[in-house]
C-alpha cells in the first residue's frame, strides 16, 4: 500500500527519468543525467549497502553534492529545506516510531532559518540552536497530504494533546522527525550517511529509492508544519521503490 501510494504521487507531480548505467558508481539504481536539474540535486546513482550492523545510505549526483543551500529568510515561516533522501520500505517501528505510521525515509537536510538538532553541536561553537545550515540528517515520516498540493507529501504532523511512540532523539518537534546525530559525508559528487542498526536484517531485506526535494515550513503548526513543496529528481522516475539493499 505505502508503495503504490508514494508512486501515485510522483506520478501527480509528474516527475520522470530515463535509466542510464554509470560506470564509476556500482551496484543499486543508476539514472540519466537531466540537465533539467540543478546539478547538486541531479541524481545519478543511489543505493544501500551494509557491513556488519551498519548500513550505509550512498546518493551520487552530476555536480558537486551539498554545494546548494536555502537562502535564509530571517524567520521560520516560509523557511526552505533542501534535501537528499532515500524512502525506504523499512516500517516506522523499527527505527522508534508507531507501527505502519508512513514512509519511512533517511533524509540529509539545510535550513538556515531554524535548527532541529537541539542535542548536537554541529558547527562546535558551544551553541546547540544554530546549526540548522549545515547537512544533518533525520529520519522522517511521509505521508500524502493535499494541504501541501495535490499529490504532494508532507512530514507527518502529531496532532495536539496526542503522545506517539517516539525515537530518544526526537527532537521535540511536532513532527514524526527524529535527529540521531549521523553525521553525513560529502565527498565531490557523493554524499553518504552511516546508519548503525541492532537488527540489521530489516535494512537489508528493504527496498528504497532515492529522491532530492525542496521542504517549506508552512505559515501555521498544523497547516501541516513540513511540506514537500519541490521534486528536483527521482532515481527511479516513479518512486516504486525497485531498489534493493546491497544489490
């Protein structure tokens, strides 16, 4: 079901790419260079692959990875994020959260505007709150949501006085986001996050995808509070998943 839901809304955004091999990024899903996209966000490979209890989350793109950021706007409200994730097939529950709760995605985000990492210290300058335009990562919950378009996702929001099963890291956000401190490496046109896992068989019986998007904060909490508002590019062009770890 979760499946066919996140395909139908790529497909109402209308978004798709060609399959073309890349010889210097192997294994998982390859994708054609569109010069339609933004180079830093044009993506040309993506996969998973595990050593031991850790899995590593690998997106390639045609220009150089991380190189664009949001512009700060100098208030919440209306504030962008940039990102680079991988929805996944694994379930909500096994990384902290209720049970069949959404689509579970690893995501590398920037936003200049706020931070939503209050237990780390990204930039090292003894302030926890002000880190928010460097890349970090989460996880978050996607659901479709029609207040964000039609056809669109938004991060799933927690209604209010409602108390969820939540990961240690929450970052106290009322938002089905956790931020678990992974710090992700930028490396020319690779970007890459080491995920460690207790029970590493649910990363390596998933499936995944890899996806680069624009976020916006909208105007009210619940409006909802995080919206996918801007597909750059979908490594398979229709995010049915057909990634398949270490393969």
């Amino acid at each position: 079901m979760i499946r066919s839901t996140i395909a139908a809304a790529a497909l109402l955004a209308s978004v798709s790419l060609p399959v073309l091999a890349h010889d210097h990024h192997s294994d998982g899903l390859k994708s054609a260079e569109s010069p339609a996209v933004l180079a830093p966000f044009d993506i040309i490979h993506t996969k998973i692959s595990t050593t031991g209890k850790v899995a590593t989350f690998h997106m390639a793109v045609s220009g150089k990875a991380g190189a664009s950021t949001p512009t700060a706007t100098g208030q919440l409200a209306g504030s962008d994020v940039f990102s680079y994730v991988w929805p996944t097939s694994i379930n909500s529950y096994d990384v902290g959260f209720e049970k069949d709760a959404g689509i579970l995605a690893l995501a590398v985000t920037a936003h200049p505007d706020f931070d939503d990492t209050p237990l780390f210290d990204e930039n090292g300058d003894g302030n926890r709150a002000n880190d928010g335009n460097l890349w970090h990562s989460h996880w978050v919950v996607l659901q479709p949501n029609d207040q964000c378009g039609k056809g669109a996702l938004g991060v799933v929001d927690i209604p209010e006085g409602q108390t969820p099963r939540l990961p240690k890291t929450w970052p106290g956000l009322p938002l089905l986001l956790d931020s678990p401190g992974w710090s992700p490496t930028f490396n020319g046109d690779t970007v890459e996050v080491r995920v460690p896992f207790d029970s590493i068989g649910v990363v390596e019986e998933a499936s995944f995808d890899g996806v680069t998007a624009g976020l916006r904060i909208n105007q009210s909490v619940h409006a909802p509070l995080l919206c996918v508002v801007n597909v750059m590019d979908i490594a398979s062009g229709d995010l049915s998943l057909p990634g398949k770890t270490n393969k």
